[in-house]
C-alpha cells in the first residue's frame, strides 16, 4: 500500500476466553499517522489529531479483562472513518472520477466528514490540494473492508457462542457540546438510533448505570449513532448495537492532548460500568430482542 504497514492498520485486542456476549469497537481512536499523509496535509501534527477520539481504546481497556474483544484501529480518522458508508466521497477532493456507486451528497460528505474526510473539526482542511482518487480508493480497499470483515466476524463469533450479542462503539466527543435547547454539557451520550440498533431496556439501563456512578448521561441528541451502530443494530434478531460517546472534558486537555489526572478514576468506572451492563445482560439478556421499540 506504501502509506501504511499492515500491522499498523488495526487490531483486535482478546481476552483469554470471552465470557460475555459483548463486543467493544474503537474506530476513531487510531493515532498513526502515515507520513506520506502528513506530508500531503496542511495541518501540523497537532492540528491534525482534533478529530481523534483522543484515548477511548485506553479507556475501555479493561473490557478484555471482563471476558469482551476489542476491536482498535490504529489509522487516524482524519485519515479513514469507518464509521461511514464504504463510499461517502467528495469529488471535489480528488484527481480522476469517484466510481459511480459512491454517495457524494450524503450530509456527511456535505459536512467535509465522509469515508475519506476533508475536514476535521472547527472546519480545518486537512490537504493541500488534490489528490489522486487512487490513493482514497486504496484505503476503502485495504482498510475499510478488512476492518468492517473483522468487525462483522467478532459479532458473529458472539452471537454463535451466546445466542445474542451486543456492539458497544465507543467514541468521544468535544468538551462544549451541549443538549438541544438546553446550556447543559452532558457527560455521556448514549446512541441507539432511537430504538433500532438496540433493545430499549438495554439502552435504558445504560442510561441508568452511568447516572448511578454520577454523570449526566443524554440518550441520542444530539448523537444517536453513526453507520456502524446502524448497521449492526439488528435487535429483532438478538443483535445489539449501542454507541457511547464519552465528554472529553471529562480526562483530556483538548489543546495539549494531556491526559488529566481523572483519566485512571474514569477507566474505573467505565470498567465497573461494563460489567453492570454484562450482569444484566447475563439476567435479562433472554428478552431483550423482544424489548426493542
């Protein structure tokens, strides 16, 4: 590929032996930039990284330890978002013709954030110019389709062993987000598509879990969950998927990238939250495909 090593594209972190039928994916995370990228970018290499779910594979760590895999990218999303239709290109941003398949009015292309983006966050172009439609084709080819098949195999894995399985995409967002109509900066926002990724009663518990540990939690404003969470969310037949977007307020200095000194007690209650959740799953789990709304 000539950007990037195959072992730098992505990784699925293990545990000994899966004990619980969840699944945590982190596609935004990764923070290994090709320097063929950079060079082509008019960012620096702070600059770069404000689209980064800064740290969220290192807060959800523990769930290996719990008995889950973990899918992690490594690739950055200002370089590839996977949380995209496979073709959300902006033909605008290249040399040679998109293939006619792709969505090139979709809002998210629209926006600047389609599978290859243009922009990262506060509308910050990231290249210089354009650039050979070869090179965004190679990355859906050689990235995006091997992480979705990864993706797809660890949940079919679960839902064989466990009868149902549960897709937890874990993502952050910016400090200064607030609710709809509201001053209110929620601490987590709990993604469901309303109601049709996941059981209700799942999500709801969720809600309910983090509120416990003392966040203020939000349900899908003003993010209700992106392509992954859609397209996995299959509740009717026992296939769950919940997204969860952490407040980077809460462990990050958003200039500096300088974890906080909360960051340790966030992965505790994280790691407490999850194996709430897993319990409940464990007791209730049997009915959840038929609690869907």
């Amino acid at each position: 590929m000539g950007e990037i090593t195959e072992r730098e594209l992505f990784e699925v972190l293990e545990p000994a032996g899966q004990r619980i039928p969840f699944v945590f994916n982190s596609p935004h995370s990764g923070r290994s930039y090709p320097q063929a990228f950079l060079d082509q970018s008019r960012l620096d290499a702070l600059a770069i990284r404000r689209s980064e779910d800064h740290y969220v594979d290192e807060l959800f760590q523990n769930a290996t330890f719990l008995g889950a895999p973990m899918l992690l990218a490594h690739f950055p999303r200002a370089f590839l978002d996977v949380n995209r239709e496979p073709y959300e290109l902006d033909p605008r941003m290249f040399d040679g013709p998109v293939p006619p398949h792709a969505n090139i009015s979709s809002m998210r292309v629209a926006g600047g954030l389609g599978t290859v983006p243009r922009l990262v966050a506060e509308n910050m172009e990231i290249y210089r110019g354009r650039f050979p439609v070869e090179q965004a084709l190679a990355r859906i080819e050689t990235i995006y389709k091997p992480y979705h098949a990864t993706l797809r195999k660890l949940i079919a894995r679960t839902h064989v062993q466990f009868g149902l399985s549960v897709l937890i995409d874990c993502h952050s967002m910016p400090g200064n987000v607030q609710l709809p109509g509201s001053a209110q900066r929620p601490d987590f926002i709990i993604g469901d598509r309303y109601g049709t990724s996941a059981a209700a009663e799942l999500s709801r518990m969720a809600v309910d879990l983090l509120q416990e540990l003392g966040y203020t939690v939000a349900r899908n404003k003003p993010y209700a969950g992106g392509f992954i969470t859609e397209h996995y969310g299959r509740p009717s037949r026992g296939l769950h998927a919940l997204q969860i977007e952490i407040n980077r307020g809460l462990y990050v200095d958003e200039t500096t990238l300088v974890r906080k000194p909360g960051f340790g007690a966030l992965v505790a209650d994280l790691t407490s939250f999850i194996a709430s959740l897993a319990r409940h799953v464990e007791d209730y789990g049997a009915y959840l495909p038929l609690a869907a709304e």
